[in-house]
C-alpha cells in the first residue's frame, strides 16, 4: 500500500547552480528539511463560459489557460545554508571564496536583469510526496525572504517562491488496446517502478477500460511483471472479445532526477549569539563605529519582498509562463527593543539616517571557524518607532526602510558556512 505519511515528504532543490535558462531544469543537489504542510502546488489558471452566451443558464465548459507554481517555506531552526541558498537566489549577486575549512559567501542585489524573461535566477525544485509521486518543477524563483531573530529562540527563515508552472512527474498515462476479456495486458515500452512485486504493484494508481463509450470500468490488477515492458495481471473486466482501450497511470521506472540527493548537515543557529550595532559606518570592507545595543533588542526582522509577476508572454507554451520579472525590489527592518534612551526617538525626529548590523554567531564546524550570518545595511530611514510598553517596562519598536546605499550596495550579506557556493552562473 503507498504511503500517504506527510512525515515522509522530501523536499530538494538546484542550491549550487542556478538554471542556465528560463524553464531549463537544472540538477538537484540539495535536500531540505521543512515544515510538514510545505508542498509545492500547481496554481491552475481555470475560466469558465459563464459570461457567455451559451445556450445555456449554468457555465458549460472550463478553459485551460495552463498553470503557475508556487510554495512557502518556513525553516524555524535556521542554519546558514538556509539563508544563502535563498538570499542569493532572491537577491541575485553571491561571490564565494574559501576561507579556512570553509567558504565565505557575499551576496548582494543585482540591479540588471539576467536576460529578457527574468530578472532574477531560477532555481529547480523537486518534491516526494511521500510514497504517492514525484514532481520536479523548473523555474522557481525567490519573491520573498525573511529572517527573524527573537530574544531566547532559534533563528527563523520564512520564504515564498513563485514559479513557471512548467513541471514533470513520475505518473504516466498510457492507452493499452486489448480485448475486454483478456487476463493481462502488456505496456508499450516502459518497465514499471519498484524492486518488489508489492512494490510494483503500489505503482501503478488506476487501470479502467471502457467497454460501453462514457462509462469508465475499473480493472483489478493482481501482479506487475519486472520485465521492460511490463505486464499486469488483471481480473478480466468483461467477456467482449472486441478491442477496446485501457487506460493505465502507473509509475514508470525510475529518471535521474527521482533519487534526491542527501541533506547538508549544518547547526542551527541561536539567537543568543547575535549582536546588534545601529549607527555606525560602512567603508566598503567593515562597519565601524555605531551603538551596540544587543543587550536591548526583543526582536530584529529583515525582510526582502521582490513582488513578481510571472507571466504568459507571446512566444511561450500555453502550459506554463515564460517570463518572470518584478516591478521593485524592497527591503525593510523591524526593530522591538526596549526603551532605555532616547537615541531611536531622535534619529526619528531629526529624520536621520542610520547604518545597522546585526552579525549572528553559530557554532564551530571546524576549530576556530563558526557558522555565520551578517548583514549590514549602509542606510536605513526610519519611518516610525512607536513607544509602548511590554511586560511593565517601556518599549519601542522600529519601522525602517533600506535605503539605496549609494556608493555600496543597498545591503551586504556575508554567511559562513562550508558550501562551496549558492546560485552559480
């Protein structure tokens, strides 16, 4: 019997080597670990004849117009990998050098887009649905990013995805002609999955044959053969030595791409060993000078929304979009601390300008060298800092926007880990 364990759904996607093109599959290199309900879906874009004269009181007919694709993701233990891997897809620029036993990764936004249909990188992306199938969906690409730090927890990473819609599977349909009495019936040219005759069996999904037209006869299917072709073993559906057509959807044997590669080891990162500094300067190589304020902060948010519309530009496929492109980019921090100072308050008045970064710690994967998350944001504008109080003490929170940084760029993620690198091209 196949299993419908959501437990058991795996997640894996191109991290090392973005697409080469649009809706140009890449290899799967790393498996994920997220939330239960993370599944890819297929956004089916679907009208009716309702606004039509047809003849008719009701809608009559449904129209394909083909599909998108899209899913969110939550990562609420965050490792490093986790921010690079989709901050370099979602930002666009990540440069890669080897330090130490490990590698740093620099990514920055990239202001010009890779060609005509999209700004931004793809990625491929392949989804277990725990023993029922197998999808892999080409070009998906990051809309948005988030990371969270609070006060006492695990680092979190919340992120959304948008896609083509273009997508394989590994259930086929295949038509079968054979008389309605026969006791089995023979593939064309395909082998059906599975090492086990149980195994086999569970990978074939449904055999009906109609033998009146419009009415679908279910066929029982006892056995599959390991031989390619394969053969089932099926209970006669009838006596009629007529011809007629079996539908079989079943699992064929298995494609490369089916065998997910391994999940990266790496440890979660807490947010006790972040450090907060607001303030301060970027050079170019370091962020000098500025106000440690860690001891104060509840909770930090940075937050990347690309807004994209994936769309069906002339000179696609009626199945899915060929174009991914965004309107801007933005990027913003949420700031809750306590109220010891007036400093936010001023910065605020004074309609200031203000450098911040906040450099996230995680333990050692090689003596001496830690896992690593660092921001920097040259310049933020404050929009609001609402006062407020929370558990008995006064509380402010900080609405900022980051701001085009001028000479540097508008924000500099480095991550530390020892991947060789994210989002390659």
């Amino acid at each position: 019997m196949r299993s419908l364990r959501a437990t058991e759904n795996l997640l894996a996607i191109s991290a090392t080597n973005a697409e080469t093109a649009m809706n140009t599959a890449q290899t799967l290199d790393t498996s994920l670990i997220v939330g239960i309900d993370n599944i890819i879906k297929l956004d089916p874009r679907r009208e009716t004849d309702v606004e039509e004269a047809n003849g008719v009181e009701e809608a009559s007919r449904v129209y394909n117009r083909g599909n998108t694709s899209s899913v969110s993701l939550s990562f609420e233990k965050m490792m490093a990998q986790h921010a690079a891997m989709f901050l370099a897809y979602g930002l666009g620029d990540c440069t890669s050098v080897a330090q130490g036993s490990g590698f740093l990764h620099t990514i920055v936004p990239r202001q010009n887009p890779f060609d005509y249909s999209r700004d931004q990188l793809g990625m491929t992306c392949g989804q277990k649905l725990a023993g029922v199938s197998k999808r892999l969906f080409s070009s998906m690409f990051v809309d948005s990013v988030e990371l969270s730090y609070a006060k006492d927890q695990f680092a979190k990473l919340s992120c959304s995805l948008k896609g083509t819609g273009k997508f394989e599977n590994n259930v086929q349909t295949e038509t079968v002609a054979a008389a309605g009495n026969v006791t089995s019936i023979s593939l064309a040219a395909n082998g059906v999955q599975g090492g086990t005759a149980e195994e086999r069996l569970d990978a074939i999904h449904q055999v009906f044959v109609e033998l009146t037209p419009g009415v679908r006869t279910e066929v029982v299917v006892s056995a599959v053969s390991a031989a390619t072709p394969a053969e089932l073993t099926i209970v006669a559906p009838g006596s009629d030595t007529g011809t007629f057509n079996y539908t079989v959807m079943y699992m064929p044997t298995a494609a490369a791409w089916e065998s997910f590669p391994p999940t990266i080891e790496e440890s979660a990162m807490l947010v006790c060993g972040l450090t907060v500094v607001v303030g301060g300067t970027w050079n170019g190589s370091a962020f000098v000078g500025g106000r440690d304020i860690s001891s104060e902060v509840d909770e930090v948010t940075y937050s990347l929304a690309n807004s994209l519309s994936v769309s069906f530009a002339p000179g696609g496929c009626n199945n899915h979009a060929n174009t991914c492109l965004r309107p801007a980019r933005e990027q913003t921090i949420k700031l809750g601390k306590e109220m010891r100072d007036y400093i936010v308050q001023n910065y605020l008045e004074q309609n200031q300008y203000i450098g911040l970064e906040l450099n996230l710690i995680g333990d050692e994967f090689a003596t001496g060298e830690t896992y690593q998350m660092k921001t920097v944001i040259p310049k933020l504008g404050i929009l609001d800092a609402p006062l407020s109080v929370k558990d008995k003490k006064l509380a402010e929170a900080g609405d900022l926007l980051v701001l085009d940084g001028g000479t540097y760029p508008s924000v500099i993620h480095t991550i530390r880990n020892q991947a060789s690198g994210y989002a390659q091209h």
